[in-house]
C-alpha cells in the first residue's frame, strides 16, 4: 500500500513539472513575440511611466477587502490601460514584468517558494494576456469594432471581454494545476472554490483602467490633477478603512481567538479533570473490589485454619450447633464427634523444628479428609488438635471402625525433608446425646475421652458419663492442689531407712501426703499424676526440699549418733528436665544450712534414661553441689548399662516389686541377687524397699543388701510420730534368730545356683 502511494506522489509530480514546464514554453513564446511585434512608435516616456509604475508601485497598491478572499488588484488595471493605450503587445510585455516584480515581492516576503515559481507565474502572466487580448481581436474583428475605442461603449465592450477572457484563462490554467498537483476534488470544485472569487478584482482592474484611460485622454491637465488628486485621496481613505476595518477585525479575531483559546483550555481542563475522574473512579472501583475480595479473604479466614485450610474452631462449632438442633428435632439425624491429638507433636517440634511440625500438620489434615466422606467436616481446633464430625454412620460402634481406620492410616510412617516420621494419635469419640445443647459440652466430652485414650495409651476411647466424672473429680483435684501449700492442706511423711547389717537408722524418706479440707486424705497415686501433668510437681518439689531439709537439720541436733541422718526425696522427671532444679536445690541448703550430704535427691530409672544426655550433665552439677543421688524404682525401667555406668548415682534402690516376688523359703530371689551384685560392682550402695516379711529380710541381708525400708521396720509416720520414735530409740529390725535362718536360705541359694 505505501508502495502504490509513492509511486501515485511520483507520478503526480513528474505531471505537474510537465506542465509548469509547458506554461513557461508557451508563455515564454508570446513574450518573445510580443517583443518582436512592438511598434517602434509605442517606446516613448509615458510607456516607460506606466512599465515603472506596474513594476515597483502596482504589486504594493492592491487592497484585500475586509473578510473574504476577494481583493483590487491595480496590477490588471496597470494591464489593461496598457492595452487601451499601447497595444496588446505591450500589455503582454508589462503583464509579464509586473507579475515577475509581484512574485519577487512576495518571494521577499516568504509568501512564496517553490521551484520555477518566478517563471511559471511570469510566463503564466504573459500567456493569460496574450490569449486575453487574441480573444478581444476576434470578437471586435467579428463585429468589425476593431481599433475603435473613441466612444464609451466601444471602450465598455473591450474592457468587459479583455477582463472576461482575461479571468477565464487564468482561472481554468489555475485549475489545471491544482488538479493534477492534487486529485482531492474535481476540477469543477477547484474553479468554483479557488478561482470564481478573482472574478471582482478582474472586473474592477478593468473599470480603473477605463477610468484612467477617459481621464488622460479626454481630460485637461487640471481635470486630470482634480481627477487623480480625487482618486489618490479616495484610495488612501479607502485603504485607511480598509486598515482600520481589517484592525478591527482583527481585534474581533484576536478576541474570539482568545476566547476559542480559553475554550480550548476549558476543555482541555475538562477533558483532564474527566480523564483524572475517570482515573479516580477507576483506582475507586478496583479499591472496591480488592476490598470485596478482602472482605471474602477475610471471611474465609475467620472461618478456616491459616495453615491447614480446614474449618477453624468457630466454623467447626457452626456446623455442630445445626447439628445439635437438628437431632433435637429429628432423633434419626445421629452424628458422632472425634477429637483427635497428635501424640508427643512437641517432640516434632523441638528435634526437628517448627517448620517441619507445620508440614507435619499439613499431613495429617490432608490424611484425615482422605479418610472421611464429603457430607462429614474436619476442622483444626488449634495447636495439635483436630476434630471431626461423622455422619450417617448409625450406631457409636461404626463411628468406632472409622476411628480405628484414621488410626490405622495417620500412623503410617512418612519421609519429609529427609526425615522418617511416624505420627500417633489419641481419639476421643463422643455420641450425639439429647442432653448436648451447645457445640461445647460435646467437644467438651470428646475431649474427656481423648485425655482417657492418652491415659490408658490405646489409641482411642468412646466417652461415657463415668468417664465425665472422673475427668471432673480430676480437674477439681488440679485446681485445689495449686492452693494446697497455701491452705496447708500438704505434709511430708517419714519412712525410716535402715541399716541391715546393724539396725541403725540411717535416714528417712520423705513422702507427700494431700489432706484436703473436704475430700479427707487423697491417695498419692491419685494426686501425683496430676501434679506431673498440670507442672504442678515443681513448686511442690520445692516445698518438700524446704521443709524436709528444715526437719532433718532439726532432728540431727536431737543426739550426736543423729548427726549423719539424712532424707531423701523424689524428684520427678519433670523437674530433672528443667535447669531450674539446680538452683532450687541450691536455695534449699542455704535456707536450712543443712550439710548437703544429708540431702538424697531419688530419681526414678525412666526419668533419668529419658534424656540420659542431658541426665548426665544434670546429675554432674547437682553433685557438685555435694548431695546424694539414688536412682529408684530400679528394674522396672530401660536401663542401657551403656548410660547406667556414666550417671554419678550413689544409691540404686531396689523397687518393691522384685522385693515382693521372694517366697518364705527365698525363691524367686535370683533378680535381687542379679540386682545387688550389678550395684557392687558399680560401687554403689543399694538400698531395697517394700520389705513386709522376716523371709524377705534375711534374704536381703544374706545377699548384702546395704539398707532397706518397709513395713517390717517401720510405716510412714508425721513429723510428730517419728520424732517420738526418735527420742524412744526402738529396734528397728525383728529379734528373730539369725544364724539358723541364714543357714537355711544360704542352703537355698546353693541348691538354686547354676553350675559352671
């Protein structure tokens, strides 16, 4: 396509050089012949006057009429006196330098370019006059007026067909041009648009030119200074009105100028205020819909997990508070409740950190929607906690198939980040019951059940009201055990430990003991649990060494062969896993100034193999503090003999459970033996619990048991009891024979003995 318009450019151009070129050819042509056929006779002064006058006044006399295109021209009235009074071929001559002066005028005045312009215009000059005037000799020869200009109607008739002949060429040859130079309009509509308005100037150029003809032919020398001073004085007026009119159009221009101008501007303003608008409405609208979508983000946030995508606690009890209401209403709309836990999920967390026990989270909900159908919800209730509602399942047994089968699926193992993950879980199921009134008291059951599944360690449980009792009776427990010191409602019991060999008393072990205000005295295998659960065991820990501490320092001062006494005390592994045992251990010697050597610290076998890294460094700097360390309940734990060797025990205390296994005649005895002899070796000091006959106690001595307690020396008694016992000095152990029945069991032994 640009292609096909440059090539139309170049024709179009090479069409208008051929005929620019043609018009000079034949202007030039009635130029010369022009000349060639001037009469010698016309050469005078006044023909030099009238050459002067179209070269240099003409081309700056003409006057533009005011708002239009239309213009007087004394160039053609120059033209056409030279034709009335010299001949046409002069007129020729002066039509040719007038234009050509006019052009270099305006050329002056940059109102002109264009290659050939002078010559074109010159030449096209020349050849309108010469086809003008050849138009006027054909008509007047045809009508046989030719030369006759003596009468005003001869004069009229040759100025009207010179000036119409004059037009007509010029105009037509004008429209030519036009045309080919440009094919935007015919060339009827480039005449009638571009040319008809020159009619005005020919038509007046030619009445001048018969005005100035009568005046100088015709007139005297004083009509003709009256006639030209008169034409000057109305030209300059005329002009002066000219100017002002065209001065005040001007202004009119300029005026309304301004005004399109601050039109223009207005609406440039407007344009932009509309465009700033529409900028505005549009940031407005997307504002809007990123708050729309905020407003969405926002609701499914507030009800679903960030980090899951399950539903949240709140839209977890939505769903369940319909549920409720509907079975209330229709008994056959039966749901079940699961509450799941991830069991020891901390551990993730700390070995391996909390990024991986997210992913680990992501898993299991990912693993529990896997397992459900669609028409049952699963929610993250927080933390490690999950619950799940079922339903349509029909009886508490189906929804119990289905927990055993989340059970089965979540604790498959799995590789992440290159490590091998295995994931417990507790369950707690909790039927829809007519009693349930808010999502609360539901989860709330669920919960129980689950607690009792991590309690009993089987992997799931289904609530039941005995179990809500129980779980009530232990949050009671809790709460009033954390005002048990202050209430006094605590108090240590003293077990005598004594020598076997000899029967002294060596030292007592302090046991805890709960009277409560209105329970009456609570069983410590009832309490304790829950003070290791709740992290009450700590503070209590730190009671029970203030005030055994504070007890044996007084009961050392009672007689010298006291002064060795010592108390031991258990330490759960609660408190051995924090550093602060350290400094409460530390604090206890320094209130009471008890000799640390009088303070035995027990520690169970299952709490000191839990982290026997850190068990290690724990023991190390409580012996630096210069107490005793015992390592209890030993044989009912996972001893590595690899770890037993390095922990700094002093003491390894026997449970009562192998101590309670030896018959009347020692059988069953072969553990202790196994027991005492490892402790020997270990250069520890072994100290046997539980004892409650005089078989278990000869068997003991006969094995070389360093010192024991039980029941066959003495129960655990208060503070008062045992200082009584302590002031009367009793025997400690039965004053049974001896010899005979260590003879016996000595028999015993033999008889049971492998055979190497």
């Amino acid at each position: 396509m640009q292609t096909t318009h440059r090539l139309a450019d170049m024709l179009r151009f090479q069409s208008t050089e051929q005929y620019k070129f043609g018009i000079i050819m034949l202007g030039m042509a009635c130029l010369l012949f022009a000349l060639v056929t001037i009469p010698a006779g016309t050469l005078t002064l006044g023909l030099f006057g009238v050459l002067l006058f179209a070269v240099f006044v003409a081309p700056r006399m003409t006057l533009t009429l005011p708002r239009s295109e239309l213009y007087i021209s004394f160039s053609d009235s120059v033209v056409f006196f030279t034709f009335l009074v010299y001949g046409g071929e002069m007129a020729i001559v002066v039509a040719f330098a007038e234009t050509l002066a006019n052009c270099i005028y305006l050329k002056r005045n940059s109102n002109l370019t264009g290659k050939w312009v002078l010559l074109f215009n010159s030449s096209l000059g020349a050849l309108v006059t010469a086809f003008a005037f050849a138009i006027y000799y054909l008509v007047t020869w045809g009508i046989g007026q030719h030369g006759t200009l003596t009468d005003t109607r001869s004069l009229i008739t040759a100025l009207g067909v010179i000036s119409i002949a004059h037009f007509l060429a010029s105009s037509l040859l004008v429209s030519v041009y036009r045309r080919i130079k440009s094919d935007a309009d015919t060339l009827w509509q480039i005449w009638k648009k571009e040319c008809l308005s020159t009619a005005m100037s020919q038509i007046t150029g030619a009445g001048l030119a018969g005005v100035v003809y009568k005046l100088t032919t015709y007139a005297d020398p004083v009509v003709m200074l009256v006639a030209g001073g008169g034409i000057g004085i109305l030209y300059l007026s005329y002009r002066q009105s000219i100017g002002d009119i065209n001065s005040a159009f001007d202004q009119v221009e300029e005026a309304e100028r301004q005004k399109a101008e601050t039109e223009r501007t207005r609406r440039v303003e407007a344009e932009e205020f509309a465009g700033q608008l529409t900028i505005a409405l549009s940031k407005e609208e997307q504002a809007n819909k990123a708050l729309r979508k905020s407003e969405r983000d926002f609701a499914h946030a507030a009800m679903h997990d960030s980090l899951t995508g399950l539903a949240n606690r709140k839209n977890f009890g939505d769903v369940l508070r319909r549920l409720i209401a509907e079975y209330k209403v229709d008994p056959s709309k039966e749901f079940q409740v699961l509450f799941l836990d991830i069991r020891s999920f901390k551990n993730i967390n700390d070995t391996l950190g909390h990024t991986i026990g997210d992913k680990v989270l992501t898993i299991a909900a990912k693993r529990f929607v896997r397992m459900l159908d669609v028409k049952d919800t699963v929610a993250r209730i927080g933390g490690d906690e999950f619950a799940i509602i079922l339903r349509g399942l029909g009886s508490t047994s189906k929804a119990e198939k289905v927990a055993r089968r989340i059970y089965q699926n979540i604790t498959q193992p799995f590789s992440l980040s290159g490590n091998s993950i295995t994931v417990d879980i507790n369950i707690g199921i909790a039927p829809c019951d007519v009693e349930y009134d808010t999502p609360e008291e539901i989860l709330r059951d669920a919960d129980i059940a689950m607690h009792y599944a991590k309690e009993k360690g089987n992997g799931l449980a289904v609530f039941t009201k005995e179990l809500r009792e129980r779980f009530l009776e232990r949050v009671r427990l809790e709460m009033d055990l954390r005002y048990a010191i202050d209430r006094n409602e605590l108090a240590l019991h003293y077990q005598p430990i004594i020598s076997l060999s000899d029967g002294r008393i060596v030292g007592f072990e302090a046991l805890l003991r709960w009277y409560h205000s209105d329970l009456g005295m609570i069983p410590p295998t009832k309490f304790i649990p829950i003070a290791e659960d709740s992290g009450l065991i700590k503070p209590i820990t730190v009671w029970i060494l203030a005030e055994a501490c504070r007890q044996i320092t007084k009961w050392q001062a009672m007689a010298p062969d006291y002064r060795s006494l010592m108390v031991s005390i258990n330490i759960s592994g609660k408190h051995l896993g924090n550093n602060d045992l350290i400094d409460d251990v530390q604090r206890a010697i320094d209130i009471t100034h008890i000799d640390p050597s009088s303070l035995k610290l027990e520690i169970t076998e299952s709490a000191a193999m839990e982290n026997p890294e850190h068990t290690v460094n724990m023991l190390k700097s409580l012996k630096t503090l210069g107490v005793q360390l015992s390592i209890d309940d030993f044989g009912t734990g996972y001893s590595s003999l690899s770890h037993l060797h390095k922990l700094p025990f002093d003491t390894l205390k026997i449970d009562r459970s192998f101590v309670s296994s030896v018959g009347e005649s020692g059988e069953n005895s072969e553990i202790l033996q196994t027991i005492i002899s490892l402790a020997k070796n270990l250069r520890m000091r072994v100290v046997a619990e539980g004892i409650e006959t005089e078989s278990q106690l000869h068997v003991l001595q006969n094995l070389g048991c360093d010192f024991g307690q039980g029941y066959l020396m003495a129960k655990p008694k208060g503070r008062e009891e045992t200082e009584k016992l302590l002031y009367q000095r009793p025997s400690w152990l039965p004053d049974a024979p001896l010899a005979e029945y260590e003879q016996h069991i000595s028999d015993t032994y033999d008889a049971h003995l492998p055979v190497f």
